[in-house]
C-alpha cells in the first residue's frame, strides 16, 4: 500500500520530521488511531508546517454517501445479480466491496443515519425529535474548509432526517449546519419518491457543487413496512439504477470526475425469516437487521477487490473524515437511557422491536477502513 498522506489541518511544523517517519514506521498497517496519534502529537509541539511534499496525496475531493434504506443483504447484496445489477456488476468492479459490514448499534433509520454521519451510535428518538449528540461530518467538514452551507447537503427521501443537520452538542450547536433537501418539503411533510429525491440531487450537484453530500433512498424499507414485497424489491432495483445514474452523472462532470469518492451502503437491514415479524420490520440484532454491507469507489481506493474484515457505520465517518482531511475531535459518548430506547425502532405507525440494554458496539470509536486504499 502506498503512503497517505496530504497533511491534517492544523498539523504543526516542529513535528513534520517526527511525523513523516511515523507515515514511513506505519504505511504498511495504518489505522485512523495512529493517525490521531500522530497529529496529537504534532499539536503538541504548537507550530503550523505545510505538507509533506514526498508522498502521493489523495485524489478525494468530494464524498458521496448513498444510503439505500432498510434492504436486507439478502436481498440487496446476495441476491444482487437479479435485484442489483448495476451495484453488483460494474459499480463493485469499479470500487471495493466490504461484505462483513454491520450496524451493531441501533438497526432503525435515525440511529443508522446518525451512526454514519457522527461516528457514534446512538439510541436517537426515531421520529425526527431528537438531534444527534455528535456533531456530524457535515460541520466537521464545514468548519475545517471554511466553505459555505452549500458546500454540503443532506438530500433525503425522508423527510425526519433532517436531523442530520444539527446536533445537541453544545460547543456545536447550531454551528456549521449543512444545506438539508428532506422528505417532501422538510420535516413534518412525508416521504418522498427516491426518483424525486435523485432528481434533487443531481439539481443540487449541478448548480451548488457540494463536496459532501448524503443521500437518503427509502422506498425498500417504505414499501416493506407496508409488507409489499413486490415494491420493496422494486425499490432495492430502482435504487440500484439511481446509484449508477448518480454515479455516470458524476463521471460526465469535470468537476467531479476522477475527484469523487462514492460510498454505498445502508443504515440498517430487516428481520430475518422466521425473527419477529419477519422482513417487513426490523430493529433488533438478528443478522437479518444487522448486515448491510458497503460499496466503496473512488480514485483512492483499490478496484475490484472485496474486503473479508469486519466493519461497522461507525468507521465511515472517520474515512470520510480522512478524505477530506478534517478531525473529528468533539465525540463524546453518552449513557444510553434504556426506557427512551423502548418502541423506537418503528419506522412508521408499525411497532419495532425493543432494544434492552447498553450496546456492546455502542460506544466504540470508529476507524478509518484503510484497507479500502489502493
Ligand atoms: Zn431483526
Ligand atoms: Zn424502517
């Protein structure tokens, strides 16, 4: 594996001999933790340096996170070649696929969601009351790069997610929101055709040239709560053509094309056969709710590969993070209140399962996924 390295905001200049031989001690096994390590360490010593000039930076200049709503891997991933073509075909050639990939915190919408945007897991009203108590890549991200709202979006089909653009972290707080396009026109309105929501998207690609963006595809997990499987596996095929759709647009455009990372996955799965209600619902820790799977491609990331490591929602943010190269250096974690948790796992007026007690994986701090890199 090549050496990463374009240099870490903030990272100080006494420390650019101690940092460039940590990168060479380390190019063959690194993690995120290490990374931190060493820009602790450089902030340590107080200065600024500029980058380091004598390894290949990356290539990422924009992210691009789909998240295809409630699809069991069964359906989604296994069964792709019928169901996804497209995801299975020609886009996972392209990139790299993680099939050991979980939500091993809270299977429903917003706590996947918030999972991926904060790097925590947390057992978030699932109603669109709550913010989420980290703040999210999104703010990060503004922050770092001193850009406008416009600079990054939240583009959902549903409209609770919202959400996403805030948190209840004081220091955060109203600070650094990104741009939200949510449900059918924001929250409180409903849910919104995922064909709409791509046609927003590219819109949005198009006119304010995000370099961050989250998109929100609900109609597997709409149409199976519903307990239509025939919509809910149209839904998981017509999500497989937006993405490629998504994908070509991006590639057509010179101001993404060969500079955009694209990230596939979805926020959590469904009941296996014979759990609970079976696929129409989901929220608990059968493998049914907890694998999901992850796509990733980008013009730093190997080609064609498949990874056999186990990753959860919690290392994405953390890998955005590194792309785009700001730190995440606000996470805290929070006791879970265990009867706040009951009945939030439903998505719609169906009642989800309850989840008990603290999450083993609850408050694990994500890694990068280093081995997505070529
Ligand atoms: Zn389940
Ligand atoms: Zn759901």
């Amino acid at each position: 594996m090549r050496i990463i390295s374009r240099g870490i905001r903030g990272l100080s200049g006494a420390a650019s001999m101690i940092q460039f031989l940590l990168f060479i001690a380390r190019a063959f096994t690194y993690r995120t933790s290490q990374l931190w390590g060493i820009s602790l360490l450089a902030s340590a010593c107080g200065v600024h340096t500029p980058d380091s000039g004598d390894v290949e930076p990356l290539r990422t200049e924009h992210v691009i996170l789909v998240v295809i709503d409630g699809p069991r891997y069964s359906e989604l991933w296994a069964d792709s070649a019928e169901l996804a073509p497209n995801l299975s075909g020609k886009l996972m050639q392209e990139g790299v696929f993680a099939s050991d990939f979980y939500n091993d915190g809270y299977t429903y919408t917003n706590a996947g969601h918030a999972a991926l945007t904060t790097g925590v897991n947390q057992a978030i009203d699932n109603y669109g009351n709550e913010l989420p108590a980290n703040p999210s890549i999104f703010q990060y991200y503004l922050k770092a790069s001193g850009k406008p709202a416009t600079a990054a979006w939240v583009v959902a089909s549903k409209d609770k997610l919202d959400i996403l653009g805030d948190t209840r972290h004081p220091e955060w707080q109203g600070t650094y929101q990104p741009s939200l396009n949510c449900g059918v026109n924001g929250p409180n309105t409903g849910y919104r055709m995922d064909s709409l929501t791509l046609m927003e998207a590219k819109r949005i690609l198009a006119t304010h040239r995000p370099s961050l963006m989250l998109l929100n595809f609900m109609e597997p997990d709409g149409y199976a709560h519903a307990g239509n499987w025939a919509n809910y596996v149209r839904g998981i095929a017509r999500n497989d053509r937006y993405i490629k759709q998504l994908w070509d647009f991006l590639k057509k455009d010179p101001f993404y094309k060969d500079k955009t990372t694209l990230l596939v996955t979805s926020d959590h799965g469904r009941h296996l056969d014979g759990v609970a209600e079976g696929w129409p619902e989901h929220g608990d820790h059968c493998a049914g709710c907890e694998h999901i799977g992850l796509l990733a491609i980008g013009p730093d990331f190997k080609k064609g590969r498949k990874l056999k490591s186990r990753y959860t929602l919690v290392d994405i943010a953390p890998t955005v993070a590194y792309l785009l190269q700001f730190r995440m250096d606000s996470v805290v974690f929070e006791p879970v209140p265990v009867a706040a948790v009951a009945g939030i796992a439903a998505d719609t007026v169906a009642v989800g399962v309850q989840q008990k007690t603290l999450l083993k994986g609850a408050t694990r701090k994500g890694n990068v996924i280093s081995e997505l890199f070529r």
